[in-house]
C-alpha cells in the first residue's frame, strides 16, 4: 500500500488539506502531520529555542506546534514508523509562483522532504479572492500523484504546482519566474505611539516572461515546476575559482605586515 504524508502551512484544520487528505484516501494510506495552526510564510525556517510540542488528534493525524518543517522533521524522524514514498504539501491557499517561493511554507515543508530523499510535490491555487474551491487541485493531484509514483523525480527535486481556480484544462511546464510582486508598507501608529508597518504585496501584470509559472497562471493553466535543492551556480564555480588563489596571497601579504604599535 502507497504510504503519503500530508502536511500544508495553512493549518491542520485548513479545508485545503482537508479536500487533499480526502482525494488521496483511495491512492494509499494518507497520514497527515501539519502545523496546529497558520504558519504561512515561514518557509523552512526550524523551532530551536522551544519544545516542539505534538497532539495525536486521530489515527494518523498530528497536530505540531511549530513550522511545516518542524512537522516533516517530526514525521520523518519520530512519528512515522516507515518512510512515506511521497509527500503532499498543500492545497494552499493563494499561489505560490516567482520569488514567493523563498517565503513559502508550503514549499518549505516539500523542500524539506527532498532533503530527505523523498519525493515531493508543493500545491497551491493560484487564486486572490474569499472563496476558494479546492476540488479542480484535488482533482489534478489524483491524476499528477500516481504519475509521480510510477516515473519518480530525479534526486533532490520536488514539484511546485499552481492551480488556476478556474483551470482552463491545460498543464504547462514551466520555469520559475523573476519577481512577480512588489512589496508595499502601510504605516501607522499603536496606541502608545509606536510606529508599525502592514506587509502586503501588488502582483505585477506586465513584463511577464511566456514560459513561467505566473504566465501560466495568468492563462488559467496549471503552472507545474521543478525545484531543486542544490541552488550552486555551476558555471560560476569556474569563473570564480581564480579568487582562491587572490584571496590566500591577500591574507598572506596582510599577515606579513608588521603590526602598528
């Protein structure tokens, strides 16, 4: 039997996870561990300064308090009595396309799964509005998972899939794209005086390259792109390797000084 792990950023109780929990029951045995509450925008980022405290919630269901990486740590190393052969993160709310993916939760708790040697698929849909239908993703997953159980994905890759709400039918391939949004700050003043700003973010709409994800999206089709651990710039290793040798006779000339007194 097909073991999957589910977990997400939105929740344990997010009806995103809920909707893919239910779409895998007949792909395999689903055990979800996911954060107890939202942790969007927490990325890979670890809880090393407190307990990561865990609740059994229902046979084969965690609840942790701490990151989507604390969850996939957890599962990984704790939890789970076998190695899962795939992991689901998602469905989450709102994509998660261009430079959105370094903030990621979502994709976070995937990248941590990789590092782990086993395969990984992030999914969102790409949708800005207050009702959100996750069955089209759910749908899509029952479709893309069985693939990606019988072909596999190379080592140290996961897949990042958007799903338009209004998916058109079509699938791309696509590539990440560059910054999709600029940051905006709205100031303002508690209380007692002191200075604050809200985050948010306006997506851009122009100057939008026509094999990526945010192109993808914004045809309303479904963007999946493959995402690699291993972020070295190849070619940059040999155009740099000459500053090794500059750097140690820097540090040696700057040693040979004789010392102010």
């Amino acid at each position: 039997m097909t073991r999957i792990l589910i977990t997400n950023d939105d929740g344990i109780h997010a009806p995103g996870l809920r909707a893919l929990a239910e779409a895998m029951n007949d792909l395999g045995t689903v055990t979800i561990v996911a954060p107890s509450q939202e942790r969007s925008a927490s990325a890979q980022s670890l809880t090393l300064r407190q307990p990561i405290y865990c609740d059994q919630l229902a046979e084969r269901e965690y609840a942790i308090e701490g990151t989507p990486a604390d969850a996939m740590i957890l599962a990984l190393h704790a939890l789970l009595k076998e190695k899962p052969d795939i992991v689901l993160s998602g469905i989450n709310r709102g994509g998660n396309a261009g430079e959105n993916i370094f903030y990621s939760g979502t994709v976070g708790a995937a990248m941590e799964a990789a590092i782990n040697r086993i395969p990984a698929i992030a999914v969102s849909v790409a949708y800005r509005g207050r009702e959100y239908d996750f069955a089209p993703a759910a749908r899509f997953m029952q479709s893309l998972v069985p693939l990606v159980l019988r072909e596999g994905l190379p080592r140290g890759v996961l897949l990042n899939v958007n799903v338009p709400q209004d998916w058109s039918g079509e699938v791309r391939i696509t590539r990440q794209s560059s910054k999709i949004t600029r940051n905006q700050l709205q100031p303002g003043s508690d209380p007692r005086g002191r200075r604050y700003y809200w985050l948010s973010e306006q997506q851009f709409v122009e100057g939008i390259e026509p094999d990526t994800d945010h192109a993808a999206i914004r045809d309303r089709a479904i963007s999946i792109t493959p995402l690699e651990i291993d972020q070295t710039h190849a070619p940059s290793l040999e155009h740099l390797s000459a500053w090794s040798k500059l750097l140690e006779d820097s540090s040696r000339l700057s040693e040979a000084k004789p010392k102010a007194r």
